[in-house]
C-alpha cells in the first residue's frame, strides 16, 4: 500500500508539469508497465484529479482543470514561494483578495512540514513591512474582468479620470495589466484615439467587457513593463529644466541617481550642464539641493523664481 501511494504521488507531480505524457515514458520513469500506468490513473481520478487520456500514435495522459481544486503536490521551494507571496498579497493593494489570502496561507502553513516551516516563519519574523505605505488600492474583481478581457481579446468600456481630473468615456482593446510598485496600469489601444495608450486601474470605473472581440495588434515594445515606466516618468516630470553645475558629470550622475530623467552633458573635468525634469519647478528646486554643488539656471525663470524663493526660506529658518 505504501508503494502504491508513493508511485501516485510521483506520478501525481509529473502530470503537474505542464505537457503530455505518453503511457509508455510514464511506465519507464516509474518503473512499471503501461497497465500499471492505466491502473494509477484510475485511481487518480477516483480521488478528484481530472487526468485525460488521448489514444494514437502523439497520444498520452495530461491534467486538465476539473470542477473542483484537489490537493497540489508541491517541491520545497514552491511550497516556501507561494506562502511567502500570500503573506504579501495579504497586505498588499488590491482589494478583496485579503481576507482570502490570509485563509489560504492559515491552510497552508497547518500542512508544511516542519523543516518549510521554520523557513517561513523566519522570513515572517525577520522581515518588516512598511505599514501605512501611501498609494492607491485597486478591485481585485477589476483585475480580474480586465485580465479576462485580455485573455479572449475583447473591448472594455469604461470611464477614466486624468490626472487634471477630467472624465471620459473610452473604448480600448485590452493587453496587458502592469504592476509598478502600489500602482496598476492597464496597457491598451484607444478605439477612439487610434493609439496606444496607458490607463491607471485606480482611475477607472465602471468597468465593462462589451462582447465585441477584436484582432490581436503587435504590442509597442517588447518590454511592455518597462514601456509603461517610461510613460509615466514622462508624465510625471512634465517640468523641465537646464542647469550649469559646477561638478563633474560622473559625480553629478552618481548624486542624481535612478530618479534622474533628462541628459548630463560634461563641459569640463569640473562642469557639466544637465537637463532634468520634475512634477513642478518648487520640486525640482528641492531635489537640486542633493547635488551639494553650486549651478545655474540657464533657461527656466520659473525654476530661478523657485530656487530663489527656498534659498530665501532657508535662510530665514537658519536666522534664529
């Protein structure tokens, strides 16, 4: 009986892998005969697990997806992975899927065998979550619609606040949900606008599939993740501005980091000018303070007016 169990459950994990399996390679990787093979598979769907056979010369056994989950056999790793990601999804920003994950990671952590549970409880005890951390939270049911709408290649309608807050209707053929940080973006072409266009999940409503399907178009970029980020950078520092600063460009470059988007030119060993952008000309005056070196303003009045107007402000703190 023992054996018995035992060759279920390897032959339980290699049907979990995604392909099909021919009678005769199952019976040589268990060490069995094609009956055998027949006989545990019987068995398999006697306790729940939706197996299917094809006959022919390609034919085989696969597992499909039934009506009900049964039980996942899962490695070591895989079993570490999924609790350490419900833990997160359980305080993360997509709405309703909380309460649901906290159940799922409560099951899961009553059968991890002692050895997978020290692990996870030490991933829990030692690592810290920002509690409070600002951003918007999405629908998880939202998601889901938009996901579905990708998958089947159908039109969503819904309305959509911009940034300055003004709405409208839009109607997009949908292609890709991507996740930056705490915010979701919906990658997708504007029926209306005959472009490809972003869409902030947290800004839409009334999110619809209108039953209208439509041929699949090659995306904007191969990196869709990374198409989205550079939209929205540009999005975000609509303020622009060029300074002369009395540093070298490779310490100014080091100094500005990943947040600096614009150019740096080198015009000496000791100056360079730099051309960078902000959501306002009072922000980009904060972050100048972090190159701790003397500039100029060369073409922004605004951007002066700003620097100046802190300066001034500085100043009558440091008066005291």
């Amino acid at each position: 009986m023992t054996e018995t169990s035992g060759r279920l459950l390897r032959l339980l994990s290699l049907l979990q892998t995604p392909r099909e399996w021919p009678g005769p390679e199952l019976a040589r990787r268990l060490e069995v005969s094609t009956r055998t093979v027949r006989n545990d598979v019987e068995r398999l769907r006697g306790l729940g697990y939706p197996v299917e056979a094809t006959r022919g010369a390609i034919g085989g056994y696969r597992l499909s997806a039934g009506t009900a989950m049964p039980p996942l056999l899962l490695d070591d790793e895989e079993a570490v992975a999924v609790a350490v990601s419900l833990r997160t999804s359980a305080g993360g920003g997509v709405g309703g899927i909380e309460e649901t994950s906290l159940r799922a990671l409560t099951k899961l952590q009553q059968v991890l065998p002692k050895r997978l549970a020290g692990r996870v409880d030490a991933l829990q005890s030692y690592t810290v979550r920002l509690a409070g951390t600002r951003g918007p939270r999405v629908d998880g049911a939202v998601l889901g619609t938009m996901a579905a709408a990708a998958r089947d290649r159908e039109v969503l309608r819904f309305a959509y606040s911009d940034h300055a807050g003004s709405s409208s209707e839009r109607r997009v053929e949908p292609y890709r949900l991507v996740n930056l940080g705490r915010r979701w973006y919906l990658v997708a072409f504007d029926v209306e606008r005959d472009d490809w266009r972003t869409f902030r999940v947290d800004r839409m409503d009334d999110v619809r599939s209108v039953g209208h399907r439509f041929t699949r178009r090659a995306l904007p970029a191969d990196d869709v993740a990374g198409w989205v980020a550079t939209k929205t950078r540009s999005v975000q520092m609509r303020f622009r501005a060029r300074l002369r600063v009395h540093a070298s460009a490779d310490d100014v470059a080091t100094k500005m980091g990943a947040w600096h988007e614009g150019s740096i030119e080198p015009l000496d060993a000791h100056t360079c000018v730099i051309t960078m952008g902000g959501r306002s000309a009072a922000e980009l005056a904060v972050w100048l303070g972090f190159l701790d070196a003397d500039f100029e303003v060369l073409d922004s009045p605004e951007l002066a007016g700003a620097v100046r107007a802190l300066g001034q402000r500085f100043v009558r703190a440091a008066a005291d």
